[in-house]
C-alpha cells in the first residue's frame, strides 16, 4: 500500500512539474512577443520621419512613399503573429527601397537627420531581430516540450496548442531592385 501512495505521489509531482513548466513556457512566448511588439511600435513611430526628409529630396517617388506608408498601416493593425511577420516583411522591404531611393540623392544621404533616422533604425532593426531570435528559440522550447513523451500527455490533457514562429519572407532574402 505504501507502494503504491508513493508512486501516486510521484506521478501527481511530475504532473505538477510538467504543468507549470508547460505554464512557464508559454509566459515566456507571450513576454518574447511582447518585446517584439515593442520594437516594432519604435520601428513603427520612426518611419514617419524617415519618410518626411527622404520627401524633402526626392518628392517624385510617390510609389516608394505609398509603399511605405501601406506596409506600415499593415504592421500597425496586425493582430496575430502571422499577420505582424508578413507586415513586418511588407515593411522591411519597403525601407529597403527607400533607402535604395536615397542612395540616388547625395545631399540626403549627407544631411544630419536623414542619418541620424537611419542610424536609429538600424538599432531597431538589430533589437527586433534578437527579439524575433528569442521568440522563435521560445515557442521551439515549448513546441519541444508540448509534443515529447511523456509531457505530450499532459500539454494534451490542459490544451496547450501549437505556438506561431515569426518568420521571415521568402523573397526578403534577395536583393532591392531600383529603377529610375
């Protein structure tokens, strides 16, 4: 009898465990994506000004600043994480063109708020990127965890469910064209 009491005991601890680090877990993905979400408001607040002294030099590339200005609105109404990484895709490609613009413009790419902007949006870029990393590297943990015997019974029994990764668009990887 006293058998069986400890095996019970030991099986309810591990149910326990395996509970609150399932719990622990999915805090962590919703803290990574919150530190995402942050950084993407900062990349979000600042393009605005990017956009207004680019205009200054090159007011006659209205596609690029539409471009812009759409993938923005996109990442500022996203709700879930897809809809953010495709928005945040739709945006980096966007400022990538931008900037391609600004190559074009030699007394822009001289002036002192134009590259203070761009200097400040690279730091963003940079933070957002570790961020998406430690968002990733989280719900991979999670995932690990929900679906390995024998804590899949578990995650199954308390419905944990499959997290998002935030990932990158395929065509992001290939280089901006500009055609003037």
């Amino acid at each position: 009898m006293l058998i069986l009491i400890a095996v019970i005991i030991v099986i309810v601890l591990y149910v326990i465990a395996t509970y609150n680090s399932l719990i622990q877990l999915r805090n962590r993905i919703e803290n990574a994506w919150s530190q995402i979400d942050v950084q993407l408001k900062r990349r979000v607040d600042l393009v605005p000004n990017l956009v207004n002294t680019v205009k200054g030099y090159a007011a006659h590339e209205k596609e690029v600043f539409q471009k812009v200005t759409e993938a923005r609105s996109a990442l500022m109404g996203a709700q879930t994480v897809k809809d953010s990484s495709d928005a945040n895709n739709m945006l980096t490609g966007a400022l990538k063109t931008l900037f391609a613009v600004a190559e074009a413009y030699p007394e822009l790419k001289a002036n002192q708020n134009f590259l203070m902007l761009q200097e400040e949006l690279s730091g963003i870029e940079s933070k957002i990127a570790y961020a998406r990393q430690f968002y990733n590297d989280t719900v991979l943990k999670y995932d690990n965890k929900r679906q390995m015997f024998p804590s899949n019974i578990i995650a199954g029994m308390f419905g944990f469910k499959e997290r998002e990764y935030f990932e990158v668009e395929e065509g992001s990887r290939e280089p901006v064209e500009v055609k003037f």
